[in-house]
C-alpha cells in the first residue's frame, strides 16, 4: 500500500495515458459502426458479408494487430496510433453485429407506423430507429468499452506506455503490489467508462428506465455472447 | 510492405519448420495449451451456464460477472499468478481458463434461455424428468449457441496464449518475443501471421461445428419451412453463426 502512495503519481500519469488510448477507439468505433450496422441491417446481402468480415476481424490476435498494422500504415513500431488503429478494429468489429442486431431490433410496425404518419427515410432513422436501437447499442458499447481497456494494457509488450506497463516492471522487478495496482487502476477505468456509458444512455433515452422489451433483451443477451 | 515479404520468406524457410523450435511444434504447443483450457474451463463454464439456464436463478450474478470479467486485463493477471504460483504451465492455464469461463457460461446459459418457453413446458407435461428436458430438450435445442461460446473461448485463448509465451514457456508467441528484442521483423510478423491464421482456421472450423450441431428434429422442421418455432431457430442460429 505505501508502495501506491508513493508512486501515485506515476499511476495516476499511466492511468491519463491508458484513458487517453482508449477513449479514441471507443468513440471512433461507434461512429464507424453504426452506419456499417445500419447498412448490414438494411440488406440482407451486406448484412452476411459485413458480419463475416467483423467476425473475421475480431479473430485477430490482438499482439499480432499490433505488430502487423505498422507494416500496413507506414507508422513506426512505437507509434502508439498502432494500438489506436488495432484497438478501432476490434470496437467495429465487436459493434457492427450490435448496431445490426439494435436495428433489427425495431419492430417493422413501428417503423411503418412511423411512415405512416409522414416520416421520410433520413428523418424516420433519427428520431425513431437509431432511439430505438439505443439500448441494444448500449449494450454493445459497454462490451467495447471494457474489452477495449483491458486489451490497450498489451500494447506495453511492443513498448506503447499505458498501465500495462506496471504489469511488465512488476513482473521483472518480482513485485505482486505493483501489478496489483495497475490491476485496480483497470478496472476502475473500466468501471467508470460503464457508468458513463449507462448514465449517457439513461440521459438520451429517459423511455428505457421503465424497463426495456424482451425483445431487445434477448438481443442485448446476443450482444454478450457474440463478444 | 517489403516487411511483409521478409515475413512470408521467414515462413517458407524450411529452417524455420525443423526442431523443436520450428513452427510445427511451436503450433503444437499452442493448440494443446487451448485444448487444455477449454477443457477446464469448459467443465466449469458449461455446468453453471446449464444450471442458470435450466433453474433460472443466479442469471443476474451470472451476467455481473461475465461483464466484469471482461475488464480485467488478462496480461496483468498473467503476471500476478506467474508470481504467486511460478514460472510454468498453471498460471497461464489458470488466467486462460479465467478468460475463456464467461463466453462459455453466457453462450450456454442464453443458448437455454432462447428456447420457447413452451417447448420446455411441454416436455414437462410429457412427464419428463428435469433432468431429461436438461439432456433431450434443453441441451440439444442450446447446442448451436453453446458451441458458439466455445468458439469465442477458443479465439480468446488462442490470442492470449500469445502473450504467455513472454513469460517463458512455449506456443506460438515465441516467434514474437524472441524477436521483438532482436528487432528481427520478418519474424515477428511471420509469428503474428501463423497466429491469425490459426485463429481463422479454428474460427472457421467452430463454424462449421454450430451448423452441424442443430438438433436433427430443428433442422427437418426447418427443411419443411414449418411453423414459428422454427423460424425462431433458425435466426438464432444464423446468429450465432
């Protein structure tokens, strides 16, 4: 413990780093995902070759993306944009099949009724598909949330800084406390970007609190066992 | 991209498939530390994962701790056994099995909740025991989504055996490790490359597998095009797949 306390600065400094990794993919891979989603939900010929190819993604060891993309984006085996770019592909990914599975979601009659009484496509996809959808979109996004802040800590193996790096000078040092805080410090990242996540879903979606339909659920159920 | 090209003749280099440093027997370890974890995960994962299905109860514990499980970083956990138990094969064994419990706990225990209520009932009506809907109805009719959550376990494992080879025991990450401070990259992407193939191999096969495992009744309803139930299935199927 007073190991912690003396070092808190250097955790609380890894901790701004690990933040600092993960927020981009996290953000970057909802808004990529949800038109491929969108699209895959759409069509049903787009909707296997979309899921396929997230599918295939999402099988690539995450060391290899890392070590492979440098060679693909012309960075260096340092840049940390690797593990940002590697860290993307995973939230796509794991979120297009969420974003497909929120659309699929919607029951066709709502979505005629919205027609009906006068919605355009653009218009009927903001104000009742994309709400719709919004829980089992939360849903996904807390899976992409907390796979993308556990797995950043990997890219301290090829040298990109973030608290992984107190996993590896815990290891060559035989320290367990070290590896142990930068464990907590994990989780708590984690922790925090869900109730984020939860509380920004509550916020936009004020409907769900009430309870969600089973239908969604069953689908948000996919969601976590798809991941 | 020239890298690329190091990387594929480091892969045809007959030196680099001799021994017991050669890409066979590097496959070799890997695939048997998967195997081994998936088995003892599997025994852990499925039974719970049957017993939420089945009894309903402890869904919400279950849900809990497949999510938190997910955060918690697999490398760092890695570590702290290797120093509480050594060097060796059970903490890797151990913190794989970790990772590989919650696709295979959630896979089996939504593959059980998926299935119509009804159907469930009516095996009960029939006077079959509970223990016989478990093994004639609920499994069976589970078994695409179960196999699905073995397949997400797989890859996971697969990919992290990986980074177990930095603590030095064997598998595929070796290629990797032992070359990264060398700054040999031919070969460390030629590691990374056998990895994501075995990982698209082994998805590829699980695929197959989820197809193959629809109940034989499932799949004659389906061929006929008969009823709700069945179309049910079928989505479910499809997306598990």
């Amino acid at each position: 413990m007073s190991w912690v306390v003396a070092n808190f600065a250097q955790i609380w400094e890894l901790t701004l780093t690990h933040v600092g990794l993960s927020v981009p993919p996290i953000v970057l891979g909802f808004i990529l995902s949800v038109p491929l989603g969108w699209v895959a939900h759409r069509y049903a010929v787009s909707r296997s070759i979309l899921l396929t190819v997230s599918g295939l993604l999402y099988t690539i060891p995450s060391l290899s993306l890392f070590l492979v993309l440098p060679a693909i984006l012309g960075t260096t085996q340092l840049d940390p944009a690797n593990v940002v770019v590697a860290m993307t592909i995973y939230a796509i990914a794991l979120m297009v099949r969420s974003a497909a599975d929120g659309f699929s979601s919607v029951e066709p009659s709502v979505r005629q009724s919205a027609t009906a009484v006068g919605y355009s496509g653009w218009g009927r996809f903001w104000a009742v598909e994309l709400p719709l959808a919004g829980p089992v979109l939360v849903a996904g996004m807390r899976v992409v949330s907390a796979s993308t802040v556990s797995l950043i800590s990997v890219g301290s193996l090829i040298g990109v800084s973030s608290l992984g790096y107190l996993f590896i000078d815990g290891l060559n040092r035989q320290f367990p406390t070290e590896i142990l805080a930068g464990i907590v410090a994990t989780i708590v990242i984690a922790v925090v970007f869900d109730v984020a996540l939860v509380l920004i879903g509550r916020l936009l979606m004020p409907w769900t609190r009430s309870g969600a339909q089973v239908k969604r659920r069953r689908a948000a159920t996919r969601t976590e066992v798809a991941a | 991209m020239s890298l690329f090209a190091a990387a594929f003749a480091w892969l045809f280099d007959a030196a680099n498939w001799a021994g017991s440093n050669g890409i066979p027997m590097r496959t070799l370890e890997h695939l048997i530390y998967t195997v081994v974890t998936l088995i003892a995960a599997g025994i852990v994962g499925v039974a719970v994962g049957l017993y939420i299905g089945h009894t309903g109860k402890l869904r919400g514990a279950a849900v809990l701790v497949t999510g938190s499980l997910r955060a918690l970083p697999t490398l760092g956990l890695l570590f702290l056994f290797a120093l509480w138990l050594g060097i060796g094969l059970t903490p890797v064994i151990i913190v794989l099995a970790v990772l590989a419990v919650p696709p295979l706990l959630a896979g089996t225990y939504a593959g059980i909740e998926a299935i119509e209520r009804s159907t469930i009932d009516s095996a009960r009506a029939m006077g079959m025991t509970e223990w016989q809907i478990l093994a004639r109805v609920e499994i069976p009719l589970a078994m695409p989504l179960i196999v699905s959550g073995v397949r997400s376990a797989a890859l996971q494992v697969i990919a992290t055996a990986t980074i177990a080879a930095y603590l030095p025991l064997g598998g595929l990450g070796r290629f990797v490790f032992d070359n990264l401070s060398l700054r040999r990259w031919d070969a460390v992407i030629g590691g990374a490359i056998i990895v994501t193939v075995l990982a698209l191999i082994v998805d590829g096969l699980f695929a197959l597998l989820e197809r193959s495992v629809v109940s034989k009744g499932v799949r004659a309803a389906r061929s006929r095009g008969l009823g709700e139930a069945a179309t049910k299935r079928k989505s479910v199927a499809v997306d598990a797949a």
